[in-house]
C-alpha cells in the first residue's frame, strides 16, 4: 500500500474543523480554480467541477490524496453563493424564511500517483423557521455568517434558524461530506480507522 500524504484543497477554518474529527494529519493548500459557474451549468454540475478543479490544482511533491469541495445554496432556482456583507447575509436568510432550501456539496479525491480523481455529490435540506425581520437582524449581527452560503452556521446559533434538517451527513451541511469522504479513501486504500 502507497504511503499517501492527505491534502485538503481549502482555506477554510470549517473544512479543516471538519477534517480535524476524523484525527488523521493532513496538510493545507490554496486551490487554483475560477469558481465563475459555466453558462448553463446546473448546481449539481457546477459543485462537482469546482470539487475536481480544487483537488487537481494542489501540485503536491510526493503521493498525496488531494480533497477539493464545493458548496452552493439554490434559493427560488438560484444559485446563492457566501453573502460577504451584512445587507446579502439579511436579503438571504430573508429569501429562505419559511421555505425549504436545498444545499448541494461537491467532494472530489485527487490521486497524484495515479491521476484518477473521484467525485460524489451530497445534497442536503434545510427547512427553515418563519423568521421575522428582528429575528434576522439579530443573528447576523451576533454570529456574521458572511462567508458561508445560505448565511448561516449550523454548528451555531444558526441551529436556532431551522424547523428541521434533511440529509444523510451534517457535515456535508458545513461544507465537507465526511461519511463520503471515508468512502473515497477506503478506495484507495487510505484507512481512516
């Protein structure tokens, strides 16, 4: 069996918190991908492109596992990316009030020995409170959630924002599938346990 390096291709504080459960030494990098969706790409497809694009952007020396995701909100057909400022954080949360919003994460698995990459997608609901515009307000400015899509966090106080929660991984939710991921690497011979 190769003795693998494992990558996360993220900058992400919640990805690398993610990864961290699963208690095995990794190493970061910045990927290198334009995340512009492509005219007519659904979310689907644009999730796992980006995911691919992510891994297979980390050169790494050495045999590495490269792990790239990606992650969009589709609000009323769009798709809504990190809000960034106050104002989008309340129009979006505002958008998702009373309604059920799905969350598509794109997961890819780059092997720099081989070349092959893996990639699987995990689609995850949130069904929301009817929440009133003070309710809003008040937790953007508590918890800030400008760079997470959908404008919240579910490890949070955004908890607090849900009627119930509908998928197979929550961690998916927070950016990075982990049950998924443990799948990719047991194929390639990578054992988490």
């Amino acid at each position: 069996m190769q003795n693998y390096q494992l990558v996360l291709a993220s900058t992400s504080p919640y990805r690398q918190q993610l990864l961290n459960k699963l208690a095995i030494p990794f190493v970061t990098a910045s990927p290198d991908c334009d995340e512009t969706p492509l005219s007519g790409e659904s979310p689907v497809e644009l999730v796992q492109r980006l995911a691919q694009e992510k891994a297979q952007s980390c050169l790494t020396e050495g045999a590495s596992l490269v792990i790239g995701s990606d992650q969009v909100c589709v609000i009323n057909g769009n798709i809504i990316g990190k809000p960034l400022t106050r104002d989008k954080a309340i129009d979006q949360l505002t958008q998702q009030s009373g309604q059920s919003i799905q969350f598509y994460t794109g997961l890819a698995l780059h092997n720099s020995v081989t070349g092959q990459t893996q990639v699987k997608m995990d689609t995850f609901t949130v069904h929301f409170r009817s929440l009133s515009p003070q309710q809003i307000e008040h937790y953007v400015d508590k918890e800030q959630p400008f760079y997470c899509a959908g404008s919240f966090k579910s490890e949070g106080l955004g908890i607090a924002l849900f009627e119930r929660l509908e998928g197979k991984d929550p961690n998916a939710l927070i950016g990075l599938p982990l049950i998924d991921l443990i799948d990719m690497l047991q194929a390639q011979g990578f054992e988490v346990l």
